[in-house]
C-alpha cells in the first residue's frame, strides 16, 4: 500500500488512512486465525469424541 503525502494531505486524512490500515489488519488477522481456532457444528463433547476414537477396545 503506498499513501502519498503532499501539501494538500491534511491531519484528517492521516488518520482517516491509518483507522482504515488498522481495520484491514484486524480482519485479516482474524481471517488467518479462524483455520486454527474454530467451532464444530453439533459435535457434542470433542474431547469425549476424541476418547471414542482413540480408545481401541471400546
């Protein structure tokens, strides 16, 4: 992303520019965090699903 600054470029603008850097990083952050962190669609209990599975003699 390139910001040109010249004599026009007011205080304002400055901070209109970095509120908008700041809400595009936080929505891409939280777009690369979602593959990791994340909520199953009626599972149940993961971690008693995870038991069942791993658990050979039942």
């Amino acid at each position: 992303m390139i910001l040109t600054i010249d004599k026009t470029t007011t205080e304002k603008d400055l901070h209109l520019w970095l509120d908008k850097v700041r809400t595009k990083r936080k929505a891409v952050s939280k777009a690369r965090m979602a593959k990791y962190f994340g909520i199953l669609p009626d599972i149940g209990d993961g971690l008693q699903i995870q038991k069942q599975l791993r658990n050979e003699w039942d």
